[in-house]
C-alpha cells in the first residue's frame, strides 16, 4: 500500500498558520510521511557553503510540511502523533556565525570560534545495511579533528499543530501547540500529545536532526533532510496546556519559556497534573516523586541564546511508578 506523502517540494513553509490549505487528508490510524529539508532548506551541501543572509526577520529558515488534516480530530481535542519512522539523509552538517553564533560572544577565549564556521557530517549506514543503526562521522571532511563518529540519533525538531489566532514562525514559534522545541525525544516510538485548536489539528513538521546534545548550545545540530511516517489518534474533549510525550517507558511534560528555571517550574507541574489527572494518582503522591524520586528527571533539551527563542524543558517520571 502507497502512503501519502508530503513531498519535499511542498514542505516549504516557514509559517504556522491556520490558514494555509492542507496538504493531506488523513484519517485516524491512517500512516502518512512528511518530507523535509534540512534547516538551512538545502543551501548547505559543502564546508564551503554558509547560511544565507537573512532577508526577513525571523529568517526563512526551518521549512515545514503540511499542514496536514486528519479527519476526526476536532477543535478542543488533543492530538495523537505517532512517530513511526525517521528515515534521515546521508549527510548533514552544523554551523555558526560571526561571535559563535551569539552565545560565546566577541572577547572569547577562542578568537577562532570568532569566524563563521560550516561543518558537514557523513552519515554511515550499520550493521543493517541502512542509516537506522548508522553513526554520524566527526572527521570525514575535515583531517584535523580526530577520528570519531557517534550513533545517529534523530528527531523531529519542529513539530505543531496550528496556532489558535495567531500566525507562528517554524523557527521562532514555540507554544502549547509546539514549535521548534527542537527535543529530542521526539523520536521514533513517541507518541507527541497536542492540543487541536482547530478542526483537523493541522499538523507541521520538518527539522529534522540526525543527533543533538543537551541544549543545542550554539543552535544548530546535526541538521539533516529526512522522510517522517507518523500516524495520528485523537483525545476528545481533553485540554492539555503545553505539549506532551508519552515514550514506550515515560511520560514526559514539555515547555518552553524563559527564564530556564520557569520552564522547568511550569513542565514539573503539568507532570503532576497529568499524572493525578490521568494515572488517579493522589496529589501529595505526585509531589513527593517530582521531589524525592531518584528516578524524576528534567531534561534541558534547548537553550539557546538566540533572538526570541525560549528554553526548551521537559519533567519525566519512568511508567513503572504509575
């Protein structure tokens, strides 16, 4: 059976908006693939290319496909996007600008990080035969840093329903609807919980990163093209007030703002919440694991220094203890 797809030719929004016309119509359990391009929209192929300089503000950058309906869903619901598969491109690279991207900033103590840097990565296939146990490799194109190469390890990086009123950038936009949280949790075996704030959900994603460290610190990973296959279920009548991840072992609560410690403020309480909520665990039972629970974590997935952009958090508590 042929899936629908969005083509990669037509994952070229830079907008979250209600009002762009769907792309696809789906139906519930239905599988569906969304193409995209990497963050740069393909001007990157070499260690010789550099960003573009942008001509709007925020920039045209982080292409989205989509949206896409999936019939069923209503306003006021809660969206179920399966991830299914990530199939990402052979190669990918990072870069930064002048003063490192902002975060070092002039005066640093290494003036070489000063200059506007590309870095491409090779990706390498497994012991399948295919990316899906493939590494990244450090050095292929660059002899003077060592020999390493680490496990790919990919993930959507903009993912969102559509915005209720307003129009959100697919690189600035974050939110209950989710955005560019650029969390790398959100991988195959995730289900991604958003709210509907209009019939259909209309669903966007692109960004995809082949792997990514904690924070994102100067603000670009490994930034790949891939091919996406979700599938999508549906909450009726369930509000929810920032995204949520349920992983095959853990629930984890996502939000993003700033200051950092506000972040984590709000994810940790929304964690209780849905675990009294959804899991009929009683209030003081909650407290205690977000407090005293060796097994709690708070993930810092984005935090980077980076015009509007907000701190991406995310509280987690293993399924075991519901």
């Amino acid at each position: 059976m042929t899936l629908q797809r969005v083509t990669r030719d037509r994952a070229v929004y830079f907008e979250l908006d209600s009002r762009i016309p769907p792309a696809l119509i789906v139906q519930l359990g239905e599988s569906f693939v969304i193409e995209s391009n990497d963050a740069a929209n393909g001007c990157i192929s070499d260690p010789l290319a550099q960003l573009p300089d942008p001509k709007r503000t925020p920039p045209e950058l982080n292409p989205v496909g989509g949206p896409v309906f999936v019939d069923g869903v209503r306003r006021g619901d809660v969206l179920v996007v399966n991830v299914e598969q990530i199939v990402v491109g052979e190669q990918g690279f990072t870069c930064w600008g002048s003063n490192a991207g902002g975060v070092l900033g002039p005066g640093t103590l290494w003036p070489e990080l000063d200059s506007p840097y590309t870095h491409i990565f090779k990706h390498v296939s497994g012991p399948s035969g295919t990316l899906a146990d493939g590494k990244a490799l450090l050095n292929e194109f660059q002899e003077d840093f060592r020999k390493v190469a680490w496990d790919l390890a990919p993930f959507i990086g903009t993912l969102a329903t559509a915005p209720d009123r307003e129009v959100a950038s697919s690189i600035a936009g974050q939110g209950p609807f989710g955005g560019n949280l650029d969390c790398r949790d959100i991988k195959e075996g995730t289900k991604v919980h958003l709210p509907a704030f209009h019939d259909g959900g209309l669903l966007f994603s692109g960004d995809v990163h082949a792997s990514q460290g904690d924070t994102e610190f100067y603000g670009w990973a490994d930034e790949c093209s891939a091919d996406v296959t979700y599938s999508c279920d549906v909450i009726r009548g369930k509000t929810i007030h920032n995204p949520r991840l349920e992983k095959p072992s853990s629930l984890v609560s996502v939000c993003s703002c700033k200051p950092l410690e506000e972040a984590v403020r709000r994810a940790v309480i929304d964690l209780m919440d849905w675990m009294i909520s959804d899991y009929e665990m009683s209030p003081k039972e909650a407290y205690i694991h977000v407090c005293c629970n060796p097994d709690f974590r708070v993930n810092v997935y984005q935090m980077v220094h980076m015009g509007p952009l907000d701190f991406t958090v995310g509280a987690e508590i293993p399924k075991k203890y519901l």
